[in-house]
C-alpha cells in the first residue's frame, strides 16, 4: 500500500473524476486519489477528510465522507449530502441533521426513535436537498458504552432514560456531555460561511446554539416519529422537558451577559 498525502486546502473539494476513458483507467485514477486526504484548518484546527463515495437508496442518492478535527474529542464525523454539495452550498439554506450514533436504535430497541429520526432525515434529504452528519462517537449523549448500563437501569426499575443517567452520572449537567463545536469547523471547512441559513432537525438547544455561535442562521425543525412503544413515550416526555429546561437556562444565562 501506497502513504497516506495529505493536501492543505483551503475548502474541501469534492471529487470530479468521472468515467472519460477506459474503466480500468477510471479504477486507477480513484485508486490514486484515495490515497490522498485534504486537510483544511479552520481557526487553528486541522479538519481531515476521508474519501467520497455514493450511497444508494430505492427513492435516492447521498454522497456518503468523513471528517475529523485532528486531535478532536468525537472522532469521524460522518457527511451525508444530497444532492450535491456545491447545490447545496449555492442555494444558501438548506435542512441538517447533526445526528448522534444510536447503536442499541439500529440494533433494533424501542425504547428510544434515534434510528426513526434518522431515516426521517434521509427522507427530507432527497425531498429536499440538505445534509446529514452522523457522530458514532456521541452515542449515549456522549457516554459511549456506558449507555449499556443505563438500559439495564432503565429495564429493572422502569425509570426514564432522563431520571437514569442523571442519578447515574451524578447530576443534570452531566446527562448531557456533547458538544457540537467540531461539527461546526467541519460545516465552514466544507465551505458553509457565516450566514448560511440551516433548517436544522433538532429540539436539542445544545445543536442549535453551536450553529449560531459559529456564525450561521438556523431555524428549527423538531423530526417527530411515531412508534407505537411505552417505554419511548416515557422517555420522549422526559427528555422533552429536559431540553426545554436545557433552553431556558440558557436564554437566561444569556440575559445575564448582555446586562
């Protein structure tokens, strides 16, 4: 195997090398450029790119990367754009998705809509254009596999998933360990400036407030689900109001430094 290149860039570029002359050429060619990863830095940060490849559904098509902030806390982050980029980017507003990897959602458990949400998203994507960036590292709010013990908290006592990690993790600022700030870098260095307007899919104020902070414009667009499960009922109402608490502190955290 041929070493890793990396380019400096000032934006990412997405791939234009398309099927001119023989297939066996074509192969070449995106062998050649797989070995190579842009890195753009955005205020100081090096973001790495993966490579480009497309992912197909019945009704559609994503462009399918990754990227990482060198050094960063939440690893690949992965992009899922439709149609294209440079549409996207041109249009000047689009939806998003920051979405948290749900491994126990896509392995089939009902007691959260993760996966629902995400499929969701996919389905406005090829409606109506927009992108998607999916974090594996965030699973369980930023717990990781300590989730596990959370679901088997939440299966012996019945409690909501709320209640659980916050007698687990030893407080309400710790339900939440997230950050967004990396998917922010990740968005400029893909060439969304300051400005742009997303219709981002959420009714976490932690999403929100990283976007605008970074200099974008957002409005919000909260993906419901319909799954017909106890035990997600109980944990939506939980971390509804969770949420809601998360966003009224922070508005008057807010107030607070304008004075």
């Amino acid at each position: 195997m041929e070493n890793i290149k990396y380019i400096k860039k000032e934006k990412y570029i997405p791939s234009d090398l398309k099927l001119m002359k023989s297939k066996f050429s074509f192969i070449d060619n995106i062998r050649k450029e797989s070995f190579f990863r842009q890195t753009i830095k955005i205020h100081n940060k090096n973001i790495i790119f993966g490579i480009e490849g497309p992912i197909i559904f019945n009704n559609g098509k994503f462009w399918l990367n990754y990227a990482y902030v060198e050094n960063g806390k939440w690893g690949k982050h992965w992009i899922l754009v439709s149609p294209n980029l440079d549409k996207i980017i041109k249009r000047g507003e689009c939806f998003i998705r920051l979405d948290s990897g749900c491994l126990s959602s896509l392995l089939g458990d009902n007691t959260c809509d993760c996966l629902a949400q995400l499929r969701t998203a996919e389905e406005i994507l090829i409606e109506r254009g927009g992108i998607i960036i999916h974090i594996p590292e965030q699973d369980g709010r930023g717990w990781k596999e300590y989730k596990m013990a959370n679901q088997r908290i939440m299966h012996e006592t019945n409690l909501d998933t709320i209640t659980v990690a916050r007698e687990f993790y030893g407080g309400e600022d710790k339900i939440d360990i997230r950050t967004f700030d990396e998917s922010a870098l990740i968005l400029k260095s893909l060439g969304f400036t300051m400005g742009y307007n997303f219709n981002i899919g959420t009714k976490n104020p932690k999403k929100v407030n990283a976007l605008l902070e970074a200099g974008f414009n957002v409005s919000t667009q909260p993906i419901e689900t319909n799954i017909p499960s106890k035990n997600l009922l109980k944990n939506l109402k939980a971390k509804d109001k969770f949420f809601h608490k998360q966003e009224k502190t922070h508005a008057r955290n807010k107030e607070r430094q304008m004075v």
